[in-house]
C-alpha cells in the first residue's frame, strides 16, 4: 500500500516575498494619503462646530437684547451660563472683553472672547457692552487647531476665518 499525497507538492507556489514586499508597501501609501485626508476633514468640522458655538451664542446675545431691551443689561451668564467668564483687557486698557475656554473640561481647542464688556458688581456679574459687540474664536496655542487662524462673528453676522469675511456659509469653503 502506497501512500501518496492528493496534490503534488512540488507544483504549489505561494507568493514571493517581493510581491508581499509590494502589497505591504501600497497598503502603507494608501493609508498615508487616507490619514491625511481624515486630519483635514477633522480640523474642518472642528472649526465649523465652533463657528456654530459662536453663532448660538450670538443668538442668545440677541434673544436676551429683547428680554432686557438694552444690550448694555445682558448678562454673560445669560449669554453662555456653562461658560467660566474672565474679563481680561484689550488692545488698550478701556477695552474689556469677557473670555472663556472652550470646550469646557476638555482638552481646549479656543479661547472665546466677546467684546466690549463692562463690569458689574460681583453679584450682578458682567455685562455686554454695547450693541457693536463681536465674538472672536482663537486658537489654543497648545492645542490641535493652532495652525487653522481665528474666528470671528460680528453684530451683524459677519462670519471670519483668517482674512476670509463672509456673511453667508462662504467663509469656510477651501479657495484654490
């Protein structure tokens, strides 16, 4: 009785080692390309998420101008309770602008600013300033976004990223 195997052995051939030199390789530059893809797109939707954050709050800023009938008697907390409110000085020291970290009790992608503020008592908390205010996103120097630029959003609903002013959508389409 003779005991053969059911193929010939000698006829079967796997892959070379520089075919799966090749595969690997491929594989490699494809997910390189995907992975840059993903970061671009990520820090895209991070910045329009935080050009939303700006647009509730100026819709609260708003909302509360007709409940209190005077910009000058909107209270911060009112604006974004959540939010740790500091006033810090602009440009020059009559400039005040009420700053806080966004998000909040995460890793912090911008500093939001609205200005002008004034201050009120530490009971009464601090208040919006005038009808010409404007909300500024800037980046955390230490976090993700610190290459995208600044966002801004006006009085009048002037949306900014870097240079680029819009008062539509238009200001995060990528220009050629």
């Amino acid at each position: 009785m003779s005991w053969r195997l059911p193929h010939d052995t000698r006829s079967m051939h796997g892959y070379g080692i520089l075919e799966l030199l090749i595969v690997v390789i491929l594989i490699g530059v494809l997910s390189s390309i995907a992975y840059a893809s993903y970061q671009k797109n990520n820090i895209n939707a991070r910045r329009v998420q935080m050009m939303v954050v700006l647009q509730n709050l100026a819709m609260n800023i708003h909302a509360q101008k007709l409940i209190q009938a005077n910009y000058a008697d909107v209270a911060l907390v009112s604006i974004f309770p959540t939010a740790q409110w500091t006033v810090s000085t602009g440009q020059t020291k009559s400039d005040k602008m009420a700053v806080f970290d966004y998000p909040q009790g995460a890793p912090v992608l911008y500093k939001v600013s609205l200005s002008p503020v004034t201050d009120g008592s530490l009971t009464a908390g601090k208040q919006l300033g005038s009808a010409q205010w404007q909300l500024i996103a800037t980046p955390d120097p230490d976090g993700i976004m610190h290459q995208d630029g600044i966002l801004s959003l006006n009085f009048e609903g002037r949306k900014c990223h870097r240079d680029k002013c819009r008062y539509d959508d238009s200001w995060n389409q990528d220009t050629p």
